[in-house]
C-alpha cells in the first residue's frame, strides 16, 4: 500500500508540474493587447486661418418719392421677399396725367407753327430765287422757321418732364431682395422730403467681409492672383454649423488698414435656402490647397502629452514605439502629419492604453 501510494503523489506532482509548465509558456501570447491599427495614407495640406467675418449684401436701395402726391397703394407685404420691377408704391397721378395731356397739346400746337413757318420759308425762299421778293423776307422767314423749331424743341422738353413726372408716381423695386417696414402707409401724403419709404437688400448672393493680415497674404499666396484662384471660404454660422457653400474671395480692398496692417477681402457666397443674413457675424475659414501631399492618419491616432503629439507605430514584428509628431490641419476625416511618419506604415488608432513601448501587440487591421 505504501508503494501504491508514493507512485500515485508521485504521479499527481508530475501532472501539476506539466500544467505549470504549459500554463507558463502560453501566458505570454494570451496577455498581448489587441489594439486598432491603421495604415498612413496621404493628401493634400491645406493651410487655414480663421477670421471673424461680417456679411453684407453687395447692393441696397432706399425707396424715396420723387413727386408729391397721396399715397394710394403699397404693394408689398413687409418682411416679404420682391422681385426686380415689382410695384412697391403708387401714388395718386391724375395732375400728372393731366400734365402729360397739356404738354401734349402745346407740342402739337408747336409742330403746327413749324410747318406753317417751314412751308413759308421754302415758299419766300422760292419767289426770291425768282427776285421778286426782298432779301429781308427771306431772312425774316428763315428766323420764323428756327424760333417755331425752337418751340417744338421745347415743347417736347416740357412733355418728357410731364412724362417722367407721371413714370414716378409708381415706385418699382429696381432689384430682387427682401424688404423692411414701409414708413408711410396708405392715404398719407409723401413728397421727396419725406425720406426713405422703405429698403429693399438683394439676399441672393450675399458677401463675406472679413480682413487678413498682410503677413498671412505675404506667406500663404503673395499676389492677389493667386488668393483669388487658389483659395476657398468656408463658413462656421452661428450654431457651429458649416455653411454648407463655399465661397470665393471675389473683391480685395483698394488699400490696406493701417492701424492694423491687415486688407480686407469679400467673399462670395450664394444664399438660395436664405441661412446667411445682411449683418450677422460668421467665422471664416480661408483655405489653401497646396500640390504636395502629406502623410495622414485618423485623427484618433494622435495624443499629445506635455511636451508633443506622438503616435504609436508597429514594426514588423508588431512592436509599438512611440514617435513624435508635427500635425497640420483636419482634412476631412484625416489629420495631417506635417512631420514624423511616412506613407504605408502603421499606426495604433484605438487602444492605446494598453500599448507598452517595446512589447509586442496584436493588430487588428481598420
């Protein structure tokens, strides 16, 4: 029995020892760390600064009258969007209808005064070829014709007036835009010094107005050429949202401010669905495309500590090392690596904290 038993310790300590053994040499690989990698890609750079920005409307019309009358009707909804040509007031016109009548008539008494003096003068201008009528004739005849000339000549002065008179007692929109609070209403009486009726302000396209240091210009573009072909505008409203049009700078001020060495650039913008209102404040993004390319990785992929950016890299053998990075601006869904990696190698994305520099890891390819 004592042998039995010896053989069967013996036999149960042989077994536990194979365990340990087993369990020692697979712990390693069960304790690795499976972390997200992804492979470096590249793209365009672009360099961006931002601006605070104004926009503006590139034209605005304030509704004046031009003639005194009463106002008989105003034909538009306040607030409302108008047309170009659209009646937006007209006032009561019979005096100038009658104006135009009575102009009328003294043009056509004035063309008949000039025939008649036209047919006298060929007439005596035809006995004196003849001699049987003085040189004085002729001439009295001949300044007869030109004074009646005269007076058709002013007679049709004194209709275009009587006619452009009446043309302002209905006030049209000149162009298509939004327009405010009428300040008279129906039945008052306007005249010119009444001042402005109402404003019309064109929404569709709007510009951006913002201003740019000099030294940007200098080192991003360099000529004004170049900004305007080589650049684009885009816009963060209000809510943090992004405008969902881009724009391009279209117009570059004629001087420089000096107080703070910087020039002022509109943008253009199209306004179709009406986001973008005269006066509000937008934050700019003046973007320019460069022809290189740069290496870019997930923007997951970047830390920071207190010193740099850093990423995580895999060798062949998917061991991690840490290396510094320079990072340039989010391109899309991208950061760009202006410094530090190379395209086609790979880098932890997801799971860093359980990467140790120097220890192999398992990759799990995105």
């Amino acid at each position: 029995m004592k042998k039995e038993n010896c053989a069967c310790a013996f036999s149960t300590k042989l077994a536990g020892m194979i365990l340990l053994a087993s369990c020692a040499f697979a712990a390693p690989e069960a304790q690795k760390a499976y972390v997200a990698v992804g492979t470096v890609s590249s793209t365009q750079n672009i360099v961006q600064h931002r601006y605070t920005g104004r926009v503006v409307s590139p034209a605005k019309v304030d509704l004046v009258a031009r003639v005194s009358g009463e106002l008989k009707e105003v034909g538009f909804e306040e607030g409302s969007f108008v047309e170009e040509g659209q009646i937006m007031y007209k006032l009561d016109d019979v005096q100038y209808k009658a104006s135009v009548m009575s102009a009328e008539a003294k043009l056509a008494e004035a063309q008949a005064k000039y025939e008649y003096a036209e047919q006298t003068y060929k007439r005596i201008e035809d006995l004196y070829g003849k001699q049987v009528t003085a040189k004085d004739n002729l001439d009295n005849a001949k300044s007869g014709m030109n004074v009646a000339k005269a007076a058709v000549q002013a007679a049709e002065a004194s209709l275009l007036t009587a006619q452009e008179n009446l043309s302002y007692t209905i006030i049209v929109s000149p162009i298509a835009g939004k327009v405010g609070t009428t300040a008279i209403t129906k039945g008052n009486y306007v005249t010119p010094s009444s001042g402005i009726l109402a404003s019309v302000i064109q929404q569709d396209p709007l510009r951006v107005r913002f201003a740019i240091s000099n030294k940007n210009f200098l080192q991003d573009y360099g000529t004004e050429k170049e900004l305007k072909e080589n650049s684009e505008v885009v816009l963060k409203l209000g809510d943090g949202t992004i405008y969902p049009v881009t724009g391009k700078v279209s117009i570059t001020e004629n001087q420089s401010n000096e107080a703070t060495d910087t020039m002022i650039l509109y943008a253009v913008f199209a306004n179709p669905d009406r986001k973008l209102s005269p006066g509000s404040t937008v934050s700019v993004l003046l973007r320019k495309k460069e022809t290189a390319f740069y290496p870019c990785v997930l923007p997951s992929a970047v830390m920071h500590d207190g010193t740099s950016s850093y990423v995580y890299v895999l060798d062949d053998q998917n061991v991690p090392s840490r290396r510094n990075v320079k990072e340039g601006v989010q391109s899309g869904d991208k950061q760009i690596i202006l410094e530090g990696l190379k395209e086609g190698e790979r880098v932890v994305t997801d799971g860093m904290l359980k990467v140790v520099p120097g220890t192999p890891v398992v990759p799990v390819e995105e």
